[in-house]
C-alpha cells in the first residue's frame, strides 16, 4: 500500500450562506497514485480542491474544522506559506486561461518570479515540461507566438505545463478535460498515467468514463460527504455502498 501524501482529517466547511459544503471528510491521498474525486454536481469536489491548495482562503467561509496534512504537516495552518504551497501543489482548471504571453513566457514567468537567470537551464525546463504535458511537438516552432493563438486543447496542456515547469509534488485537477476534445482528453489522459510516477494527482474527472479509466482510488463525493473511497477498482466493479452502486449504475446524477 503507498504512503498518504495528503491526509484529510474531519474537514468541515460551511460557507456563510448556511450551506455545509464538506462535512466530516476524512480520508487520503495516496503518494504517486491517482486518487479521484467523482459525483453529482454540488457535492464539495471543487471546494475540496480549494481547500488543498488554499484558494479557499478567498471564498466567503463561515466555519472550516478539521486538518489538511501534507507530509505530516497542517496546510490549514495559519503560518503555512501560501505561495509556496502553491507551487508544491499546482491546479489546472476546466478552463484554461493562459497569460498574455508567449507559449514560452507562460512557463518561463514562473521561473523568472521564482528567481531563475540562467537561460539554458529555463529552455530545458520549459522543453521538459511541455514534453512532459504532451505539447512539445505541436508548439516546438511557435514557442515566441502568442498563447492566445494556440487552440483550446493546447491552451490547456500549457496550463499543465505552466504547472509542471514549477516541479510540485502535488497536482490539482478540476475536471480538466470537460471543455476538450476527444484527442486532447486522451492525450491529458495519457499524461496523468506516466505523471503518476513522479507526481500525487488529485483528479476531479468530467464524467464517469474518465473515472473509471484513471482511478487508483476512487471517492465517491454527494453532499458534503464522502460515501465511498477505495480502489478505481472496487468503487467502479463492486461498489459496496447502494448509493455509491445507483450513482456508478446510472440511476441518478
Ligand atoms: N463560495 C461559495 N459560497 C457559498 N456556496 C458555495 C460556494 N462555492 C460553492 N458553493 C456551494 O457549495 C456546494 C458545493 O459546490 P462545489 O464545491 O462546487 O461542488 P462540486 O464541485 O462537487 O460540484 C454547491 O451547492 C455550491 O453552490
Ligand atoms: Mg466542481
């Protein structure tokens, strides 16, 4: 069994409207494993994603209970460095919204605020992460062009890239794909199964399929709770909980 890189401890949230929008969360995420987050629209997945890297920090929260560990360590904290929680632990969107920069100055500005100098050592970062995010072919001869002028799904493997030239340990994603086409979803697809050796992917997915096909585990999130987490395996083919097996069967979402 691989080690908890993350460890959620009764987490509860309520926002300040009244609603409770995770409630007594508890459960982890595995190191180099895809762990996924899958349910019915309102069920706290986002905001579970918010939580991790600190975002929540901007949203308009009534109560927050509970410990975020990583390594060991509390992210709710009040003296944990946001910013570089950030970069341990990057996000990716389901819209991707690249700077108005280059292809290049999307990566290169992380490093350039991180305090790089060294050119040759920021080409081959850069080059290694849009390898890494499956784009280094499509863009290799447009790396001065604007971003903007890359299409949606290349758009969005620069934003992954954007966080994988920061090297985290953690990666976010917040159904990354639902806006894509079917290429660009397998090719993001396909980055998440090799990234997993290097990195902790949290995946909130766009639907059912994608979660099935990329869960190591698999949490099944419905109103605030957390009714089923095990194996991709286990929650998809023998769910033991009968709400978990409705929502996996169809029956309602
Ligand atoms: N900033 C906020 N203030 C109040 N309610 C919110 C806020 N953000 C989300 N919610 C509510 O919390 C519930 C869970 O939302 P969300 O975390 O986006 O779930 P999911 O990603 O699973 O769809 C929803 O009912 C949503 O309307
Ligand atoms: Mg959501």
């Amino acid at each position: 069994m691989p080690d908890p890189k993350i460890s959620i401890r009764d987490l509860y949230i309520r926002y300040s409207d009244g609603r409770v929008v995770l409630d007594g969360l508890d459960f982890d995420i595995l190191r180099n494993q895809i762990t996924v987050a899958f349910g019915p629209a309102g069920g706290g997945k986002s905001s579970l994603v918010r939580v991790l890297n600190r975002l929540i920090d901007l949203a308009d929260v009534a109560e927050m209970r509970g410990q975020v560990l990583m390594d060991g360590r509390d992210l709710l904290a009040p003296d944990v460095n946001v910013i570089e929680l950030r970069r341990k632990m990057g996000v990716v969107f389901s819209r991707p919204i690249p700077l108005p920069l280059t292809v290049y100055g999307n990566l290169s500005f992380g490093l350039e605020v991180a305090g790089m100098r060294d050119k040759k050592v920021m080409d081959e970062r850069v080059e290694k992460a849009l390898r890494q995010a499956v784009l280094w072919d499509e863009v290799k001869d447009r790396l001065n062009d604007p971003a903007a002028s890359l299409s949606g799904g290349q758009q969005q493997r620069l934003c992954i890239a954007r966080v994988l030239v920061l090297e985290p340990e953690v990666i976010l994603l917040d159904e990354p794909t639902s806006a894509l086409d079917p290429v660009t979803t397998a090719k993001i697809e396909e980055f998440l199964d090799k990234a997993k050796e290097e990195y902790t992917i949290f995946l909130v997915p766009h639907n059912q399929q994608q979660a099935s096909r990329m869960a190591d585990f698999a949490g099944f999130f419905l109103q605030g709770k957390l009714v089923e987490y095990g194996t991709g395996a286990q929650i998809f083919l023998n769910p033991k909980d009968p709400q978990t097996l409705d929502y996996v069967m169809g029956r309602f979402g």
